[in-house]
C-alpha cells in the first residue's frame, strides 16, 4: 500500500511541485490551501504525513499543529512544516509543538522527499516495537505510543516518545546529543544538536514535577543527558 502523504499549503506552485515530486516516488497525495479544511480531512481519514505551511490564510500551520498532537487520533502522526519562516525562534517553536522536522522554503524537492522518508523510517522503527517498558513510576507502551508517570497520562509527540523510549530503555546511561541524534533521529537527520536541548526541555516539562530540578531526566555536566528512575548524585538541571 502506498503511503499517503497529506499537504497543507496555499502556495499553488508549491503544492504542485511537491505532489509531483512525491508521485515520482510512490506516494499518494492529497493537497488543501486551508489549514481547517486540512485538519477537517484528517480527522476523517489516515494519513502517514503532512507537510504544513505556517502561513496560512485561515488559521497559522502552528496552531494546526498543536491541534494534532491535542487529538488522541493524530498525536503521533509525522508533521514536518514547510515554510518561508527561518528565523531560529521559529524553528525551535515548531519543534515544541511537536514537529519532526522544519523545512525553510525555497527547498530542494529532492531533499524534501529524503527528509519525509526519514521522518517514515524513524515512524516505523518505533510502529514495530511491541513491547511495555516501565522504569520508577514512569511506563511507556510502544503499541500505542502512550506514557504514564505514576498512573497519570502524558500527551507525547511521536519524537518525544522515541527519544523518552530510548533513554528509558537505556537507564543511568549518559549519551551525548550526537549520540542521541543518531540513535532517535538517524544517521540521515537533517537536524542539529539543539534539536534534542529543545526536545529534552519539552520532555521535562510533562513528566517531571519540577522541570528545573528534574528527577527522570538528568543532564551530565560536559556529557550530555541521561534518564534516572532515581534520583542520582552529580547532576544539574
């Protein structure tokens, strides 16, 4: 079956250039100029991705975004955000909200098409695990991609879950971001080390009582981070 990919975006050559681009490789394409009509349409039918401009006539591609990751449905469906918007303040915010990747128009078709297959290989790799892990009071199921800290559930994008699963599944193990790149976001990533700074902080944000003196996730001094299900010595926020 080929994998549907769902793109939101105004720009009518832009639509075109990507539907053809993304044919040419197998995949299926459905294109909306409105971000309500988008989120219409996936709440009604799957998807494996979607490509989402920020500037939108309707409504912006970030409050679209939030509004998938606040679906029950859709928190882990692939969202990579294809837009004019560089400035560095922008890109961080479109990786807490829950993005998987940040593409800056004008783009390279064919980079696009290899950033989108990543984001589906390191979606599947996770699809693929079947398994419960639990560590102190927190428990991750990768059949649902659902988290829990002490019984209460935690709304994690599909990339929190991948990097939260992996730390967890490595306790007391210190790994540096290019370590944690490679390991969550893969050797073809199209990401930089402060990727997983942003991640990491939004990951605290939901499973720790206090974010900045936190329990579960720790960061090594001059090493990088590591997952505790206790409280350990030598560590800073």
């Amino acid at each position: 079956m080929r994998q549907r990919v769902i793109i939101i975006e105004d720009e009518r050559d832009i639509v075109e250039l990507v539907r053809y681009n993304f044919r040419k490789e197998g995949f299926e394409i459905e294109s909306f100029s409105r971000g309500r009509d988008g989120l219409d349409y996936l709440r009604r039918n799957p998807a494996d991705l979607v490509l989402l401009d920020i500037l939108l006539p309707d409504e912006d591609g970030f409050e679209i975004c939030k509004r998938l990751r606040a679906d029950e449905r859709m928190k882990s469906l692939p969202v990579i955000f294809l837009t004019a918007k560089s400035e560095e303040m922008d890109r961080v915010l479109g990786l807490e909200i829950g993005a998987d990747d940040y593409v800056v128009k004008p783009f390279s078709p064919r980079e696009l098409v290899a950033r989108a297959k990543a984001v589906l290989r390191r979606q599947e790799r996770v699809a693929e695990k079947r398994e419960v892990v639990e560590s102190g009071a927190l428990r991750l199921d990768t059949r649902t991609q659902e988290a829990t800290v002490r019984g209460r559930p935690v709304e994690l994008s599909s990339l929190e879950f991948k990097l939260l699963y992996f730390l967890v599944s490595h306790p007391r193990h210190v790994f540096d971001r290019d370590r944690l790149l490679d390991e969550v976001w893969g050797r073809d990533r199209f990401v930089t080390p402060r990727t997983v700074d942003v991640h990491i902080r939004r990951l605290r944000e939901k499973i720790e009582e206090l974010p900045n003196r936190p329990h579960f996730l720790q960061t090594v001094r001059g090493s990088g981070y590591r997952f505790s299900p206790e409280v350990l010595e030598g560590v800073e926020a």
